[in-house]
C-alpha cells in the first residue's frame, strides 16, 4: 500500500507540476526560457560607461560588482526589458547593503530613471581617431526617484516611477552608491528588485569598499558656469540659486560663483575650494576689448564679503590668444589681482608675451592658464615653460576644435566624459573649466527635455555642448537634474583623486606609469571601458594595501559606523 500511494503521487506530480508551473508568473531572472517567451519583465546589470539602446537585446549579467573607498560614489545600472506583452506599473527598490560589520543604508543610494532624448543632428566629423557617433537617442537625462535629501518630489509632467513599458522595449535605471565617510572596509552586498503586474525580477549588487578615504576637497579645482536666462520675463538666475550651486558640488564640480551667504556650508560639507569673486565685463574670442582693471580697493571689499579661507580667483579674460593689443592691459589686471590677494585666472595660451607681469615679481599674468586639449599639443613648450615657473595649468573643451581629443558633446562615446581625470594627470593640469552646464537657459531652448538644439550665432552648436543638467520643474525638482554626462565627469574627479593619494605615498611614479596605459597625452588615449576602469581598479588595490599595511603597523584604530 505505501508503495502504491508513492507512485500514485510521482504520476500526479509529473502530470500536473508542469501546468501548475505554467500558470505561476516567473521573472526573467529566476526563468531559464527565452525572452521572448516571459511573461514578466527581463533585468539584467550593466556597468557605468555602458548605454543601452532602447531595442539593444537582453543582457545575462545578473549580479553587480563594485568597488569604491569611503567618501566615493560608485554607480551601475541595471536594465528592463519587457516582454512581447509590454509592461504595467513597474518599480524599482534597492535593499540596504549588508556587510559582517555593517551595512550601506538606502538613504545613501539614489536611483533614477534614464531619459532618452533624440538626436536629429549630429556633432562634425572630423575623422581621426575620435569620431562622433551621429544622429539617434540616447539616453541622459537622469529622472530621480526622490529628492537627495530623501524626500518625494512634486507632481510633474514626468516621473521616474511606476512606469508603463512598450513590447521588447528597454528602460535603464541609473543607481548611485555613496560609500559614507564613516564605512567599515568590507563587502557590502544587496538587491535591486523590478516589480510590474506581469511579475517579478532582481539584480544582486556587491559593493567591495576599500579601507581608504577620499577627502571632502577634491584635488582636481574645476570652474563650472551656471548660465542665467535674462531672455525671459521675469528674467531667471539659474547661477544665483542655492540649489543649482548645491548639486554640483555634490558631483564633485564647482560652480563659477557661488554666494557668499552659502560658502561656508559648502566649503564644510561639499568641498567647495576655489570660486570666482564677481564676473566683471573682459575680452573673449572675438571681441579683443578690454576694459580698465579694477582697483585694488574694489577688489578688496568684495573680498571682505568671502570666507577668508576660500581660494577666490578673478577671471582675466577668455580665449584672447589672439588679442596682442591688450596684453598689457592684462599685466594691469595680473598686478591689481594680486595686490587683492587674489588668484589670476586666463583663458588663453602662455605666450612668451603673457609670461611676465610687469610687476618685477618675474611671476606670469597668469597664476591658472585655462587651455584647450588641441593648445597643450601645439603649445607644449610654452605649457613646458610655465609650469617649471610654477603657475598651473587646467584644461576645458568647447564644440568640436579637433579629431583626436576627448568632447563632451553627447554623441561621443562615454569615456570622453570618464577619460579626463586620468589624462589631466598625464598633462600635469590640475582643474577643469566649463563655459556653461544648461546652455538650454541661453536663448532659451524651447522643451529642453525632448529638444536638445542650442543656437548660437543663429547656427545649431554639436548637441549637448555646454548642456551637462536639465531643468528641475519637468520631474518636480527645484534643482538640476543631472545626466549621465555629468555622472561620468565626476567619476573623472575621483580617479584624478587615486592619483594624488598614491603620490603622497611615494608611489606617484608608478601611478602614473599605470595611468599613461591607458592616458599617454591629449592626442593617445583608450576609449576601452574596461581598460580604463581596471587602471582604476589597481591604482584602488594598490592605495588599499598601503593604507592597510600602514594601519597595521601603527596599531588597530576605533571606526564607527552611521
């Protein structure tokens, strides 16, 4: 009898198991059938530097790993897809990331829906050997699911979650890691969970953090301008806007100006370093005008209203390479500035004639000499020369000047963006300069959303120039909202930042060796993702082992966790 009953069992199992399980939704990751045979969503990892194409083929990378030291933001995404069906109400959570001696809460991630926007005209092609891509979408706007501080956003026109999805189509979801200050070395893992009514899936993620820290004040300076809208009525001052200042500087970039009211908060908790006192009227490519300096006395009472302690520069004049009629007039401004205390700052080429102030100092008009990739390649003995005299030199990039240096337009490959931080150590420049982050403003553009085309000059500038933040208002945020662009800059702030940490171990040279690999110059760099990144990844191993070696010998220390 008990032998009858077990086989009774076994036939009723496999006649009704495989009907039962038909009818039970399963997700893409717990199914090992095709995708096109799922009823729920498909999700899949994909790394940083990567950008999925809305009908790119599902992907089987279901786990995450990372690695990160404390104070650094690392960040991944993961992608659905829906099936043939479509899907409805999708969401995306993370989990708290857990580790034997603590854990990375959700209140340190952000996540955000990537927003495509369609590129109808593309950047120049120069050939060479750093081609645009051209004319399609592209995902970059990044839609957050909250605000940084937590809370929910307004009601808007868009919205990260829930979102429907069209059949066989992809939806990127863009996910932040911040490794706070106070993290324990060790591995963090979690999970990212898809739910829609059609079902069910999840990503697994591993955060390996290093047992080092990266400082609140970034190594490599950088001067960002926020463009104000005066074409509009009332007239709208994006760059006086506490908010706008404040997301920046949480993507490790400053801002041109900030107000003075604000410095002190940023400097203690964002790493505000360097800004400028005030904008004053100065020659600029094509207008070789320049007007008087001011006085020493204006000078110093603006900088009365700054934090004694914050680097403040005065921005001399730009890209005026080709404006020898006021170059003594600069050598005014140089020696005003610096009777203010200030540092000079000059968008040109450190020419023989630039290289002496007037003052008998022997020092340049410039103590920061901003140049263009294409300038450190044609110039380098004048690059050469002012450095060995100790001024320092930052770099920027504007449009398409050439075919072989990194753009920041937004048909060009990521690492164009990611390459920076490395190929500035390379260069021996030590801060980044941007004309503007929402030229949308400038005009303004009409649905800068879905209508990436600024005019300058009543001709289409290459798209995405001078365009690094969306405005705020489209998703129910009173800040910026970030693209992926920027996303890409900042991870090239913190990889100029291993470096620098390896230099002051006495392993700079080694460092840079390892960088070089992969960032000779301006004119050779890697465009492989993964080349660049394991760069990174053994600079991190290398600072890990000094850094443990070092604690060890000096004897176990308290940490704390938050």
């Amino acid at each position: 009898m008990i032998m009858d009953l077990k086989w009774r069992v076994f036939w009723l199992l496999a006649v009704f198991s495989p009907a039962l399980l038909a009818l039970a939704p399963r997700s893409s990751a717990q199914s090992g059938a095709q995708p096109g045979a799922q009823s729920g969503p498909v999700v899949w990892a994909v790394p940083a530097l990567a950008r999925v194409a809305r009908d790119e083929a599902a992907g089987s990378q279901r786990e995450m790993a990372l690695w990160a030291a404390r104070g650094e933001y690392e960040s991944f995404q993961i992608v659905v897809r829906a099936p043939a069906g479509g899907l409805k109400n999708v969401n995306v959570a993370i989990s708290d990331l857990m580790a034997q001696r603590g854990r990375i809460t959700k209140a340190s991630v952000m996540l955000y829906r990537e927003h495509y926007v369609q590129i109808t005209r593309g950047s120049p092609d120069r050939g060479g050997t750093n081609r645009p891509l051209g004319p399609g979408w592209y995902p970059d706007a990044l839609i957050p699911f909250k605000t940084t501080s937590g809370e929910a956003l307004r009601p808007a026109a868009l919205r990260a979650v829930p979102f429907d999805l069209a059949p066989s189509t992809d939806q990127p979801i863009w996910i932040d890691v911040f490794v706070e200050h106070e993290t324990l070395p060790g591995r963090y893992s979690g999970t990212v969970t898809v739910t829609s009514d059609e079902g069910n899936a999840a990503v697994s993620v591993v955060v390996n953090v290093w047992n080092f820290e990266l400082p609140l004040h970034p190594s490599l300076l950088s001067a960002f301008n926020v463009s104000n809208d005066s074409s509009s009525n009332p007239r709208v001052f994006y760059g006086d806007e506490k908010q706008n200042q404040e997301m920046l500087l949480r993507h490790k970039i400053m801002p041109v100006y900030v107000d003075p009211r604000y410095e002190r908060e940023f400097m203690q908790n964002y790493g505000l370093s360097i800004a400028r006192i005030q904008y004053f009227q100065h020659a600029s490519y094509g207008n070789c005008k320049q007007p008087p300096p001011p006085s020493v006395a204006d000078l110093l009472a603006l900088k009365a209203k700054h934090q004694p302690d914050l680097q403040l520069y005065l921005h001399l004049a730009d890209e005026i390479s080709d404006c020898p009629n006021i170059f003594p007039i600069l050598k005014q401004w140089a020696q005003n500035g610096r009777q203010a205390g200030l540092i000079t700052l000059l968008t040109a080429i450190p020419l023989p004639e630039l290289r002496d102030d007037g003052s008998g100092s022997g020092r340049s008009v410039a103590d920061i000499w901003d140049l263009l990739p294409r300038q450190f390649v044609s110039n380098a003995a004048d690059v050469a020369a002012v450095v060995k005299k100790g001024d320092h030199i930052w770099s920027y990039t504007a449009i398409v000047q050439d075919n072989f240096s990194p753009k920041w337009e937004i048909d060009f490959r990521p690492i164009n963006y990611r390459i920076f931080g490395f190929l500035n150590q390379s260069a021996g420049a030590t801060g980044l300069l941007y004309w503007s982050v929402n030229s949308w403003a400038i005009g303004p553009t009409n649905d800068p959303w879905n209508n990436m085309t600024y005019i300058e000059n009543g001709r289409p500038t290459p798209p995405g120039e001078g365009w690094l933040v969306y405005p705020g208002a489209q998703v129910g945020s009173e800040a910026f909202v970030p693209s992926m662009r920027l996303k890409w800059i900042r991870k090239s702030v913190e990889d100029f930042e291993y470096v620098e940490i390896l230099k002051k171990l006495n392993r700079g040279d080694w460092a840079l060796g390892l960088v070089k690999t992969v960032a000779t110059d301006w004119a050779h760099w890697s465009q492989d993702p993964e080349a660049v990144e394991s760069v990174r990844r053994q600079l991190g191993a290398e600072i890990d082992r000094l850094s443990s070696s070092q604690k060890t010998h000096d004897g176990p220390s308290p940490g704390k966790q938050r």
